[in-house]
C-alpha cells in the first residue's frame, strides 16, 4: 500500500468513503429485504457486524495456511461457522428477531460484505487491521440500514422503531418502561394523512436506496473535488482482475493471480 | 448589397419551440377538461389546478436546489401536472395528489436531468406510486353527473365498466356504448370521456405534434386482441377501446417525445407491445386496468427498441456485411 495505514482510518473508511451499502453496493440483497422497519435493520446490522469482525478475525489468522485455489471455500467455511453461532444465539435470545429476519439471518453466510471484504482485506493485512476494517464496515453497514430503514417505516408504515422491545429482550423485561417505539397513524388520520405504502414494498426500497447512494457520493466526493478512487482492496474481484496482472493495482496479491 | 452572413450548419430551423408543444399539448387537453368538470363537478378543476401548481413548484424547488437553470418556461410541468390529475378519481385527497405531482417531477423527471432525460412518462411514473401506495383512494369513483343531481352534497360510488366486463356477457347493467363515448361512467377525471380525447388528439395530429401512429397501433392491438379475446364480440371490442385510460393513455401518454421511439418502425413497435402487455393485463392479471404499466414497461423498452430500429444512414452498407469484414479482418 503506498499511503500508511492506520487504524483510526480503517475504521471510518466504513462509514462513508467506503461505505459497503452505500459506495460499494455489496449487500444490497438485505439491504433492500428487512429496512422495511427501523428494529429489523438493527438486528440485522448487529448480527453482520459481529460475523464480520470475527470472520475477518480468523480469515486474517489463517490467510498465509489457507491455499489461494481454494480460499472461497474456506473463507465460506469460517464465516457459516460464525454465522451457524449467531443464528443459534438470535433463536435463543431474540426469538422474535429471527422471525422477523426469517432466511435473511441465515444467508448472511453469503453476504457479499463479509465475503467481500475476507478476500480484499482480511486475506491480505494483519489480524489488528482487518478486525478494525470489520467493524467499521459493519458499522457502516448497520448505518445505512438503520438510515433507509427509518426513512421507509416513518414513511411507509408510519412507525418509528416499532417492536424494539423484541431487541431490548436482550436487556432484560421492559426497558425504558416497556416503550415499544412510536406510532403515528392515530395522529396521521386525525388530520386526514396515511403513509405512502409504497416505501415499505421493494420498489420504494429502491427510490431510498438511489437517494441515499447519491446523497452518500456527494459527501465523498464533493463538488470540484476529483472522484475518490475506491482503490483495488475494495474491490472483490480484485484476485481475478487484469489490473493486477499489470502490476497497476494496489495491494497486489501474486499468488491469487498466478 | 446583402451581406453573405457565414455561420455553422443548421441553417434552416424548425419553428418549433418546446412550450410552443407543450402549449399545443395543454390546449389538446382543454376539452377533457370541461368535460370532467361536467361530468364530477367542480372538485375535478380543483385536483387538476392543485396538480399543476404542486408540479411546478416541485419542478422550480428541484432546480433552484439542484444549481440548474430554471425550467418552468418550457410548460412541461404544467403538462405532466394535467395529465396526472386526468388521471386520478375525483374524489382523491389533495394532499395525495401533491404527493404523487412532487414524486412525478423530482423523482421522475428531475433525478434524471430534467425535461428530455425522463426514463418513463413523469405522470404515469406518479400515477403508478400512487395506485400502489394509496389502493384504496386511487380506485374509489365517483357516478357521473351525481354532483348536479344532489347538488354536490353526496359523491355516490360506483365501480368503473371495466371491472364488471366480461366477453359475450351481459351489458345491461354498464352504460350505453353512446354514455362511454361521451364519458357518462364511472373512472378517472380526465379519461372518461372518449368524444374530448378524440378532439385533442385530432388537435395535435394537425398540428404535427404527435404523428398517429403510435394512438392508431396502441388502439387497434388492444381492438384486434379482444375481438379475438371476444370470439368476435364486437360490442365487447368496443367497450374495452372506451373503457379505462386506454385513449387517454394512447393519445397524450405513449406519444411523449423522450419516452417513446424516433422512428415509424419503432413507433409501431412500441405501440403494438403497449397494446398487447395492455389486453394481457385486462385478460388475464388481477389488475382491472393496465394501460399505465404497460406503457410504462414499453418505456424501459425504448432504448432497446431504438438500437434494433436504427435508420441506415444512405449509402451505408448492412450492419451485417460489417460485422464479417471487422470479424474477417480481425
């Protein structure tokens, strides 16, 4: 890598610059499938996260053991295993968000995010940075779901956080008085409104989505200023690519090429 | 002595402006809109003056945000708010219809780069967010002509004709054929009455605004579809053609210069595979209606249609022939 790393860095690149939702459109699947509500993209952010920073953890330990033909298999390995661990934790604890999430929780294995980043990063960098790379992609992940997942419930159920008691179960009984989100259809229809049922259904999914990508874009990239380069250690095909067999791209991993 | 002025081709211009079109296009529509103000009262002017307003101000907001020079000369805001108004029952709250103006202009048109750069037809895009964000505001008509005979206390509900159509049935219960003609049935403000539709669209075929034939395909697929749908039920054929949006949709929709093909053959395309996702969708989906999703597919389709309908440029050879020799030469 030709600029110096550190560690302060790895981890807010998740958040904007390199968003995974947002700037590198990987994960869009559940992404676009549970925003439907604030709670759920919660859960499903949480649940990322930690498979994430512990899949880049062991990918990162074992990347000089595992052979480079059959990384893919081993990397999905590691992270059915974390993810195997999570969902048995979310039945056990949070029921009520396995339900919700329903085949999402267990597909995380093929998570583009985490496979993504297990072969761009962890495969190549020591355990300390990939594990700081995971959670700021996973909080940077969990970010823009929370963001279109507020924007489509308030706007397309006309709740905000709606069943979060099903989370908080983790803490114990009613938290917070039991408060279980905010409701504002009873106000909505005093004064003649209703949501726009649109938002909550894939397509206007897809118009937050949109919205959101561009609103991310301008804050990387700004007016005037040249486009940020995304760099060859976000790109998931980075193994495979023809830059790196001219030697032009960053981070070149030799043995994946030959 | 004239002085020889030299300057870079074109050199002949069309005279032709956009709000000259867009003019045309609004007083196209002027009849559609008497007529549904006869026949669902006042409130119908209403809609459509809050439609036009929201999208204009939508369209001014947009721009001035998004740094752009200001586009509200060019009257195409006012178009797309008319034809999303003659597009929703009367008796849709105003609130739903700034919703569905300021998702057609920003959204739509907007997002997009503005007029010429729209993807699908900015009032079918809102009228179609709003049919499925608001099912059962978007679907609740008025009976025609109840506003004069209560004086306008009591909107009565009615279902429109094409929900109770069926082939060969029996047409008792729906309006007389001279009743669709007119528009005296039950559907949206503006696309009840065929007679006004009619008249605009002779309107703007005079005035070189649209060519016929993206109306005249888009109507006789869906005419020559249920005839046979029909086993030759002529009078099923008829009601089917003056039912819905389907003049409305054909006349002032599919024709939009940005979403529809440039040349003949395109258009004829275009307009046959409007007329038959149009027919499939009344036959055989759960949907009553679907002149607006089928135009909006075809849309999406356009810029497929135009790369395999390309005009040969004269004394060019076939694409074929050039595709061997670069796959020879190479």
């Amino acid at each position: 890598m030709a600029e110096k790393k550190s560690l302060g860095k790895e981890f807010t690149k998740g958040l904007i610059k390199e968003n995974p939702v947002l700037r590198l459109v990987l994960g869009t699947c559940p992404t676009l499938a549970v925003t439907t509500s604030v709670t759920n993209a919660i859960g499903m952010g949480v649940a990322a996260t930690i498979v994430l920073v512990c899949s880049n953890i062991v990918i990162s330990l074992l990347r000089k053991v595992i052979p480079s033909k059959v990384r893919i298999p081993a990397y999905i390995v590691v992270i059915a295993a974390f993810v195997t661990i999570v969902q048995m934790l979310v039945k056990a604890f949070v029921p009520a968000l396995d339900t919700a999430l329903g085949a999402f929780l267990p597909l995380i294995v093929v998570n583009c995010i985490i496979l993504g980043r297990a072969e761009a990063f962890a495969s190549k960098n020591t355990v300390l940075y990939s594990a700081v790379d995971g959670l700021g992609m996973g909080v940077g992940f969990t970010a823009a779901l929370c963001m279109m997942g507020t924007v489509r419930e308030i706007l397309g159920a006309g709740t905000f956080l709606a069943g979060i008691q099903d989370l908080l179960v983790l803490f114990g009984d009613n938290v917070f008085g039991g408060w279980n989100g905010l409701d504002f259809n009873n106000a909505l229809s005093t004064i003649g409104l209703q949501p726009i049922t649109i938002f909550i259904l894939p397509a206007g999914g897809f118009f937050v989505f949109g919205i959101l990508m561009a609103t991310a874009n301008r804050i990387a990239e700004g007016r005037g200023k040249p486009k940020a380069e995304l760099g060859c250690t976000s790109c998931p095909m980075a193994g495979h690519c023809n830059k790196n067999k001219d030697e032009k791209c960053e981070g070149t991993d030799k043995e994946a090429t030959a | 002595m004239k002085k020889l002025t030299v300057s870079a081709s074109p050199h002949v211009r069309s005279p032709k402006t956009v709000p000259g079109i867009m003019l045309d296009v609004i007083i196209a529509l002027v009849p559609a809109l008497i007529a549904s103000v006869v026949l669902f009262g006042f409130r119908s002017l209403l809609v459509t003056a809050v439609c036009v307003v929201s999208c204009i101000a939508s369209e001014y907001i947009a721009r001035k945000i998004m740094k752009r020079d200001n586009t509200i000369g060019d009257l195409s805001a006012i178009v797309t708010g008319m034809l999303l108004a003659f597009n929703l029952p009367v008796s849709i709250p105003l609130w739903m219809c700034v919703v569905g103006s300021v998702f057609a202009i920003v959204v739509v048109k907007q997002f997009f780069g503005g007029i010429g750069q729209n993807f699908v037809n900015p009032a079918i895009g809102g009228r179609i967010m709003m049919l499925v964000s608001f099912a059962s505001a978007m679907t609740d008509w008025t009976a025609p002509l109840e506003w004069f005979k209560n004086g306008g206390i009591d909107a009565m509900s009615t279902a429109t004709p094409l929900a109770s159509l069926t082939a060969n049935g029996d047409y008792s219960s729906l309006p007389s054929l001279l009743d669709m003609f007119l528009g005296v049935r039950g559907g949206c403000l503006g696309e009840t009455c065929a007679l006004a539709l009619i008249l605009g669209g002779i309107y703007l075929v005079a005035r070189r605004v649209i060519k016929p034939v993206i109306p005249l395909c888009f109507i006789g697929t869906v005419a020559v579809i249920m005839l046979i749908a029909g086993k030759g039920d002529f009078e099923f054929m008829l009601y089917e053609v003056l039912s819905g949006g389907l003049l409305i949709g054909a006349i002032f929709m599919a024709t939009d210069y940005a979403t529809s093909p440039l040349t003949t053959k395109g258009k004829i395309i275009f307009a046959v595979g409007c007329g038959v996702i149009t027919s499939v969708i009344r036959l055989f989906a759960n949907l009553p209606e679907g002149v607006s999703y089928s135009i909006i597919i075809m849309n999406i389709l356009v810029p497929h249609i135009e790369s395999i309908t390309r005009p040969r440029p004269f004394g060019a050879e076939k694409e074929k022939k050039e595709k061997k020799k670069e796959e020879a030469a190479s």
